[in-house]
C-alpha cells in the first residue's frame, strides 16, 4: 500500500514538473519577444546545465574573425537565439533590414572588415532603420547624440543618424578606430557599447587587453558582457540560416545611390513630378525632420539607382517647382517671431529664404518667401487649427530635447505644442520639465 501511495505521488510529482516546465518554456519565449521587441537592460540568462545540442558545437561554414564562439556565454546566446520564439524574432529582423544589407555588407567589404560587423544593426536596433531606444540612441547603428561627431550632423532640418548611409559609414568607421587602439575586435565592439574611454580605463586598470578575460572578471558593464556573445550567436545563426530551418531569401536588395539636389526640393513634389514612388523617397530619407532637404546645395539624396535617372531628369529642369513657399504681405505688427510661430518654421529658416531682410525692419507691404513645412489655414481659422489636438497625456522633457525634436515624435505641428504649453517656440526646455502633449505617441519603425 504505501508503494502505490508513493507511486501516485511520485506521478503526481512528475506531472506538475512536465506542467511547470512547459509553462516556464512558454514565458522564456514571451520574454525573449518582449526583450527584443523593446530592448532593455540585459539579465543574466539563466543557465541550464543540460548538454549544448550538437548541432551548436559544429563551427560556422564561415570562419569567425572575433574570437569566442566556443565561449559558454555565446554558446547560451546561440541556444535562446535558437528557439522558435527566438528564429521566428531573427527572421522578422532580416525582413527588417532587406533595404540595407546589401549595401552594409558591400562596405565591410570595401575596408576588409569582419564579416560579423553586418549583423551589429540586429544587436542595435533590430534593423529599424527609425528606431529610438529609450535612451535616445537613433537609427540603424543606434547613436547617441554627443557621439555624432565627426562622422554625422544633426541640424534643424536633419537628424543624420536616420541616414543609413552616412550612420553606416560613421558606424564603421568608428569601429575600425575603436579596433585600432585596442587591437582586438571583441573588444572594439565592446567600446562601440560601453564607449572607448570607459573601455581604455579598465584596461588601464587591470592590465588586461582580453575582452573574455575582463568580462569572467566583471570588469565590463553587464550589458557589455552579453554585449559581443550576443553579436556572435546572432552572426552564427544568421550565417548558417538553412542549418537552423530559417528560409534563406534570395530575393535582390536594392542599389543606392546618391544624388545632390542643389537646392530645397520638397519630396512630395519631386515624386510627383518624376513619379518614383512617395514612400520610397521618405523611407529612403528618413533624416529629413520634414519632407524637404536642407538649403544647403551639397545635400545628398538617396535612392534607388532605378529611379535615379528619372529624379536627375526632373533636377535639371528649370520649369518644375519642386519646393512649395508661402508669400505673406507684411502689415502692420508682424514680426519674423509671430511669423515664425504662423508658419511653423524658425525664424532662421525665414531668413535663409530672404537673403537680405532686416529681422527688426521689416516694412509694411514687403513680401516673404515662407517655407511650406505645414499647410497653413487662412489667419481666422488659425486658432481653431491649433486646437485640434486634444493633449491628454504628459511628456516628460529629456536631455537634447526641444519643442521641435518632440513635436516630431508626436505628429504634431511645434507651434500647436508651444502653445497647447503656453511657451514661445523657441523657450529652452529643462530636463524633467513636464508638458502636455497628445496621448497618441509614434511607434519605433513608422516613417516621418
């Protein structure tokens, strides 16, 4: 009798493991989704002392150039990128990154860099070529915006770290550096994570130039110890796809290239004019705060080398308006402040328009040229435009923030913000200062 109590408990025991443990797998799969989907802060993975499965102990068909892909904290990286949670989030990735690869691959290529390095944007931004991370890194190659310089600008009409070709080519370069004055790879993407400066400090301290080393040491930062382990599982499994089931899409990425406009040219009506397709051009140049590039006759827009015949046709024409102006009569009281805030433009941009125009002499019934950045209602409609937007929620204001860069992210006209907040458009914002604004916010992924 009490073999058959202990047998059904023993049953009993082992039914609510299978339970527990299939529910354990069931989470592991919705946080991995999660933590991918909005990367955050990296835990500690939770280690299984089960055998590494076979298959992940065989070497890549492509020889690494970083070292550690034997390292135990790869190989665990490899196992959960491995799952199907895991594959099915890596597939939609490379969906992701169609437009770029091609071309980021061409430029490892053309500096003789690691092959790995094409897969950084996966670690980075999940190759969202838009992405924000919560701590205000941008773009493909997520950079800060003190860590810009030289390789990119951000202006009032650009963020250049939405420029995919310029982030990539600032992003390899700044490895390359980082490769130079530490000498080993692992750790120049360690100092592509944790910067160079905090990177050389430790080495200084510990005398150590070994990237493995330092991390069984904890002297990196924690996300820097999972850092390259999880670059190096990604590049394995990327590599290998059909050992890992994943379909191998052999479908052509587009060509780019790069043609300098000379001047203002509104997107919309550049497309229209040379029909290449809107959303292509925008997704294309996705820096641009508006749909129209900088005054400045060197900017370079991307696109397709398909359709760059079709949009030189229409730059060389001297017929076509391809940038949009408002002509406004001065009267009596207007100032380029009151204009500016009307329009939806700085006063700078008035300025730039007008070459010549005196900011405290303005007479009445001169005429200015006023960019078309908004579609502006006749002055009695003004007011009611501006209300239209109901601001429910609140956003609090972090470092580098202006009321322009967050108007932006809320599809909002800055004036409206302005003054759904009783400030001036140009007022400098303190860090933390709480202001009203939409309760729709935009998502990582959507274009201007």
């Amino acid at each position: 009798m009490l073999f058959i109590r202990n047998t059904k408990l023993l049953f009993k025991l082992c039914l609510i493991f299978v339970v527990f443990n299939a529910f354990a797998e069931e989470r592991e799969a919705e946080e991995f989704a999660f933590t991918f989907v909005e990367p955050t802060f990296p835990r500690p993975l939770r280690t299984s002392p089960s055998e590494i499965p076979s298959r992940l102990k065989e070497k890549s068909d492509f020889p690494f150039n970083i070292a550690g892909f034997d390292e135990p904290l790869t190989q665990e990286y490899i196992k959960r990128y491995s799952t199907k949670a895991g594959l099915k989030w890596l597939s939609d990735v490379m969906e992701n990154g169609k437009p770029y690869i091609a071309f980021i691959r061409q430029r490892i290529e053309e500096r003789n860099l690691p092959w790995e390095l094409l897969y950084v944007p996966v670690v980075e931004s999940g190759f969202i070529g838009a992405s924000r991370s919560k701590s205000g890194a941008t773009g493909l190659w997520q950079f800060m915006r003190n860590s810009v310089k030289p390789y990119m600008d951000i202006t009032e009409w650009v963020d250049e770290r939405l420029d995919f070709w310029k982030a990539t080519e600032g992003a390899l370069s700044k490895l390359a550096e980082n490769h130079r004055a530490l000498g080993d790879w692992a750790l120049a993407l360690s100092a592509y994570n944790m910067g160079l400066g905090g990177v050389n400090r430790v080495v200084k301290q510990t005398g150590v130039k070994d990237y493995w080393e330092l991390s069984r040491a904890k002297r990196l930062k924690t996300e820097t110890v999972h850092y390259v382990p999880k670059l190096l599982a990604v590049s394995y499994i990327l590599a290998n796809q059909r050992k890992f089931g994943l379909e191998v899409n052999w479908e052509r990425s587009p060509e780019w290239t790069r043609v300098n406009v000379g001047r203002s040219v509104d997107l919309r009506l550049l497309a229209n004019a040379s029909g290449v397709d809107l959303s292509k051009l925008q997704k294309a140049n996705q820096d641009l705060f508006y749909n129209i590039t900088p005054p400045d006759r060197n900017y370079l827009l991307k696109v397709h080398i398909s359709d760059a015949e079709r949009i030189n046709a229409v730059l060389e024409r001297t017929d076509v308006q391809l940038v949009k102006y408002y002509i406004h009569v001065i009267k009596s009281g207007d100032t380029l402040f009151a204009l500016a805030r009307r329009y939806g433009v700085s006063v700078e941009l008035i300025t730039q328009a007008n070459p010549g125009v005196k900011p405290t002499i303005l007479k009445i019934g001169e005429r200015l040229l006023i960019p078309a950045l908004k579609d502006v209602p006749p002055p009695n409609n003004e007011r009611t435009s501006l209300d239209t937007t109901r601001f429910t929620d609140e956003h609090v204001v972090e470092k580098g923030e202006t009321l322009w860069s967050i108007a932006s992210k809320y599809r909002i006209t800055p004036d409206a913000l302005a003054n759904a907040n009783d400030m001036n458009l140009n007022d400098t914002l303190s860090i933390g200062k709480v202001l009203k604004a939409p309760k729709q916010v935009k998502t990582a992924g959507e274009t201007r």
